[in-house]
C-alpha cells in the first residue's frame, strides 16, 4: 500500500513538473500576423515562429508582410479582415475610434509600468497596442571616414559647423554628395521630422503646436529644422540631381564612402552597416543643434503589435503579442532600444552617450486634447511626417519654384491656422 | 411542346446570351459601376477612410474650384494634351507607311508596338535611368560630341514636363498605330490598285483613300488621346510622383486620399475629371458629326 501511494505521488510529481515547463497544449487555431517588416518575414521570423510554436505547438502562424503598410492596412480596416495581430496605425482611426478596431491590451496605468510609449496607442487610459522596439526618431547617419579625410574631426555642434563641414567634403571630394536628400523617395525626406524635439528640446511641443496659430515662423523649431534642408540644397551641398536618386543605391553609396551623411532615424543604422566593409565606420551622430549646451533626442516607439477587435482567436493571438514583447529579443536583434522599462541602450548610440546627449520622450497630451495635433494638421492639409510640403521646400531651394522660404512658411502658417479655427482649437 | 427543360431554338438562344452575359456584366457591376456610384455618394461626404462619414453637401465641390493648385494641374494637362497630338499623328504615319510594301514591315510593326506591352513600372524605371545625369540619354550626347545639349532631364523644372510627356508618347503611340493599321487593312486593296492606275501619288493616296475611311478610328482615337491626357497618372507618378512641377489632376486626386485621407474632397475631384471627360467627348462627336 505504501509503495502504491509512492509510486502514484512520485508519477503526480513527475506529471506536474513536466507540465510546468512543457508546452501549452490547449492553445490552438490559426492566426494570421500582418507586418510591415516585409525583409523580416523569410527569415528572423520564421525563427520565431519556431521558438513560439516550442511553447505552444498547437496555434499556426501565418505571416503576411505587406509592403506599402499604412495604407494597405487602412484599406483592410474597413472590413473585419485584417488579420488577427496587426501592426497598430493611427490617424486614422483617431485614437476616439480605436476600441472599433483594436482589442484593449489592459489599462495603461498598468501596463505602464513594464512597457513605455504607451501614449500614442492608447485612449482614455486603455492600452490598445505596446511596441516591441523603438528607435531615435532623428539624427545624421554618416561616413566616418569621409568626414575624416575632409578634415572634419568632431561631430558639428550648431547648424553653421555642419554647413561647414559639409562644405569642406564637398571641397575635398567633389564628386561626393555631402549630405544625399533622397528626394524622390518621399519618406526619406520625412525623416527629417524626428529632429523636431531636438531642436525644440521641449517633450511637450507636440502638443503646444495646437494652441498655435504660426507654428512654421522664424525662430520657431519648424522653421529652424527645415532652413537646414532648404539651404543644404540652395548651397548644392546635396546630390547634383536630386531627382533621380534612389534610397537603395544610397545606402551602398554610404556605406562606400560616395556620400557623406544622410538624415534618418537610428533604425537605418543596421541596414547601412550591414552593406559596409567596415561596419563601424558608419556612424550615428544627434542633429546639429544644441541648447544651452545640450543636446536632446527623441526616442520613439515603432509600430505597436495589436490585435483585431473582430479576431477569432484572441487568445492565440495575444500570446504571438506576448512572445513579441517579452521573449522574442526583438530589439536587441535589429539594433534598436527595447520597449522594457529599464532595458539598456543599444551600443550603436554610444556615441551618443558620449556626447551626453539627453533622451526625451514626446510627452502624453492632456486627455481632452489626445490626437488634437494630428487633428489639425491632417486638417491643414500639412501632414509634418508627410512629403508634399518638403518636396515644396526641395523645389524652391532648387529653383523650380519662385517661392522663398518664406513665402512656403508663411503659407503653412495659414493653412495651419485656417485649420486650428476649422476644429475649434483654442 | 416547349418547357422549362425543353426551351424553344429562341429561347435557348437567348438563355446562352443571358448566360455568357452574366459573367462581365456581374464584373462590371462589382469593379466598375459599384464603386463609381459608392464615389459619387463620398463626394458629398466629409470622410478619413475608417471614421465617421459627416455629410457636408457641396462643400467638396465649392472647395475645389477655389483650390490654386487645381488650376496648375490642368496646366501640366496641356503638355500632354499637345502631346497627344503628335502622338497620333505619328502614329498615322507610320501607320501608313507600314500599310504599303516596305522592307522589314512585320519588323517595325512589333518594335513599334513593344513599348505599350511593357508594364508601367517598368517603363517608368527604364527612363528615370534614361533622364539621370549619368544616364542614358546625357551619355549618347556626350559621346556624340554633343555634351552641351546635356540636361537635367527631371531636376530642370523647365524640362520636367516635356521630359515626360516624350515618355507617354512613346509608350503609347504603338496602340494607335496598331488600331489606325487595322483600319487601314480593311480598305479594299482595289481602290489602291485603281488609284495608282490613275497616276495618284502617296500623299493623294493619304488624303483622298486612307484618311476618309477610317474617319471613325480617328476619332476614337482622339477621345482616347484627350480623356487620356486630362486623367495622366501612371508615367508621372511613378518616375516624379508627382514632384517638381509635374503633379497631374489624378495624382494630386490621390494624393489628397492617401495622403491627407481626405477621401470625400478626393471622391470630388474624380467625379469632375469623370464629368469634364464626357462633356469633352460628347463635344468631339458632335463636332464630327457636323462635318459628315
């Protein structure tokens, strides 16, 4: 008899433990994953799909990487079918729509204290979707050893060094864009945007932009950040034919030495590093622009992992979100800041730290005022990570246009008004 | 004698057109009509594409007649619209030419007709590296001695248009010639043989045998080049997007869309283009009409 019991403990014992640490059985079905990391799919996710499937055998993992994402996605939205973990876009839906679309992750208050950047995907103090990896949004990916050879010995500290450093590789090394706009591709000149804060140095501009009515006038952050890109071109210190260049060919281009900087976040780090015959002679240095000595970066999240409001299976899918956030390494994989509270700092930016640069983080708005910023600006029909009125800025500085400078900020500054009056801003 | 499963000769006719019909007319519907009338409904909406749709009238409408940039996008229009001009009219040409015995005539006829075959993409990637300043084009001019006429094809604001509009013609010309050849073909060979009997030469050949016979082509050809050149998208918008002064109405259109999720102002401005195409072509046929 006591044998028996023994033996029937030992077997419970054995049972327990293993269940403790094997695979979740239970779990099953097929989610679909949409994502915007179309490079990512064939190869750094399969291995996740792998790790995931170890700890939950039974739920199938079908990713579908879409290229031209926001839009496509948006497009989706209007169904029920898109997907059952996305990647979260906003604006629209204004974060007022968000609970139509995206399934609640939990309060913010809560969640708060394990992830950061909660702000932009959450409402009313619910979370709707958590990045798992965020980037400086601006800075100046360069070629070490160009700005070597051209004389130049420490990183520019204000906007007049950098304009003569650009210049003195462009003595040196005529047939070498100083700093490449990558005009046509659109985006790249949005990237110019994630400098904003620096130059601003204020985590609450954002918000201050919508109580008021001349955001783009001179002495104004705008206007500073974007002089940069109107006299870089004005002064040719950019690509001889700024119209036909390409981001593919431009990321060889640095990484051979053929082009001395280029405006991006720190996620094109990698991308450019992986490309150079010696990574570290890419290097990544915080926007020209100091004040009272310092200088500030913004750090912001990338896209958030969500889940469907209409998914059949929000239990599996929750868990992919959870392997994202918590076990995939994600961040630390592609170079990027991780998402967790207290995670340390990728050694790409050392430099940065170097240079004591400050990190700050866009500040939450206050709650009657969530998405009034966007509000305003999709309404003015301006769009500050959008294209059209950069290009505009490209245009007159090349001479395309008759437009000064002036006359395209004084216009934004109307539109922007116009708008700010048409939604009832005060 | 005849039933439901034992139709009359007419009948199972008519069913097998109703039948064959159903399949296009369903695509028809679904892809064309649909959303053209689900866009007409947008365009008295205030939308972002996922929210609310606020109804605002003809707000959208009012608001794109006070637009500035509307008016430089039709401006941009003319290029291609004279543009169109010299494509059929090149497009005639060789079209006659290749319709009498010519030595390698099967030849021209593919090469010619090849561009149109090329998907757009292609075709816009071909002539960005074409236009560079180390392309193709500034190359062959410089090894011709001809290095001064070098341009910034693109980048020069002056040129941008012209640059393009060369690119639309020489995609499209081939389908003009294709459909101006057909035409020509049915002329019955007769005529010719008769007409050269009688001392004609090619030019009176053109004006007196070829031109009168396909009147009808070339005025089909004329709607197409014309509602053509008003909704250009393709070329421009993949080569400039739209950038440096070359913005066309559909791209500003989609722009407006995609862009700023205006999708109400956007479903507005498509419907105008819609409207001012028809009235345009319902313009040419009476006009060629009044001649006949």
């Amino acid at each position: 008899m006591k044998r028996k019991i023994l033996l029937t403990s030992l077997v419970a014992l054995v049972l327990l433990v293993g269940g403790l640490s094997a695979q979740d059985k239970n779990l099953s079905g097929t989610i679909t994953v949409l994502t915007h990391h179309t490079d990512m799919v064939d190869n750094l996710f399969q291995d996740y799909i792998k790790a995931f499937n170890a700890k939950y055998p039974n739920v199938k993992v079908e990713l579908e990487g879409i290229t031209d994402y926001a839009t496509t996605a948006r497009t989706r939205m209007n169904t029920d079918d898109y997907g059952d973990v996305l990647m979260m876009i906003a604006n629209p839906p204004i974060p007022a729509d968000f609970a139509k679309f995206y399934e609640p992750l939990g309060q913010k208050a809560t969640l708060e204290k394990t992830y950061k950047f909660l702000t932009p995907s959450s409402f009313n103090g619910v979370t709707y979707g958590i990045s798992p990896n965020a980037n400086v949004a601006g800075g100046i990916l360069y070629n070490k050893q160009v700005f070597k050879d051209a004389g130049i010995k420490n990183p520019p500290k204000t906007i007049d060094e950098f304009y003569a450093d650009l210049k003195a590789i462009k003595t040196k090394f005529p047939d070498v864009a100083p700093l490449y706009m990558n005009y046509p591709s659109k985006w790249t000149l949005n990237a110019w945007e994630g400098n904003i804060l620096t130059v601003a140095g204020d985590p609450d501009y954002l918000n201050k932009l919508a109580h008021m009515d001349d955001p783009f006038s001179p002495g104004k952050p705008l206007y500073t950040l974007y002089k940069v890109m109107y006299d870089v071109v004005k002064n040719k210190l950019c690509e001889n034919d700024p119209l036909t260049s390409d981001w593919e060919l431009s990321k060889q281009m640095l990484a051979d030495g053929k082009i001395g900087c280029m405006v991006l976040g720190s996620w094109a780090i990698s991308q450019v590093r992986a490309l150079a015959k010696d990574p570290e002679n890419i290097g990544y240095m915080p926007f020209p622009y100091s004040i009272k000595g310092k200088i500030y970066a913004q750090v912001a999240p990338d896209y958030q992992e969500a889940i469907n409001v209409h998914s059949k299976n929000k239990a599996a899918a929750k868990a992919w979100v959870d392997y994202m956030l918590d076990d995939s390494n994600f961040a630390v994989t592609t170079l990027s800041i991780p998402t967790k509270v207290g995670a340390k700092f990728p050694s790409v930016l050392d430099a940065f730290t170097n240079l004591g640069v400050i990190y700050i983080e866009a500040k939450d708005p206050p709650k009657a005022e969530e998405g009034l910023t966007d509000k305003i600006d999709k309404e003015a029909e301006i769009g500050l990570w959008n294209e059209p009125w950069k290009q505009r800025i490209v245009e007159a500085a090349l001479g395309s246009s008759k437009e000064t400078y002036d006359d395209i900020m004084k216009d934004l500054n109307a539109h922007w008004a116009k708008a700010r009056a048409s939604v009832g801003a005060k | 004698m005849t039933s439901v499963f034992h139709p009359s000769y007419r009948n199972e006719k008519r069913l097998i057109i109703v039948l064959f019909l159903i399949a296009p007319l369903v695509l028809l519907f679904t892809f064309s009509y649909l959303p053209i009338f689900n866009m007409f409904s947008y365009s008295f909406t205030k939308w972002d594409g996922l929210g609310e749709k606020t109804f605002i009238g003809l707000q959208n409408f009012a608001d794109l007649f006070t637009r500035e940039e509307n008016y430089k996008v039709f401006k941009v229009s003319l290029y291609y619209f004279a543009g169109s001009f010299i494509q059929l009219g090149l497009a005639l040409y060789f079209a006659t030419i290749l319709s009498f015995e010519v030595k390698g005539k099967s030849f021209f006829k593919g090469a010619l007709f090849f561009p149109n075959l090329i998907n757009g993409v292609a075709v816009g990637f071909i002539f960005l590296y074409f236009f560079r300043d180390t392309g193709t084009l500034n190359t062959l001019l410089r090894l011709m001695g001809l290095g001064s006429l070098a341009q910034l094809w693109l980048t020069n604001p002056d040129l941008i248009n012209y640059s393009l509009t060369g690119v639309s013609i020489w995609r499209y010309m081939g389908f003009n010639m294709v459909l101006f050849l057909g035409a020509i073909q049915s002329i019955s060979a007769e005529i010719f043989e008769a007409s050269e009997l009688d001392g004609a030469g090619r030019w009176q050949q053109f004006k007196y045998i070829i031109f009168p016979s396909i009147r009808p082509i070339v005025e089909l050809n004329v709607i197409l080049s014309v509602s053509g050149s008003l909704s250009v998208f393709e070329t421009p918008y993949i080569m400039t997007g739209g950038s440096n002064g070359s913005m066309t109405f559909v791209i500003k259109t989609v722009e407006l869309a995609f862009t700023y999720n205006k999708f109400g102002l956007a479903s507005a401005m498509a419907i105008v283009l819609t409207i001012f195409i028809l009235v345009l072509s319902g313009l040419q046929k009476l006009l060629f009409k009044e001649r006949a």
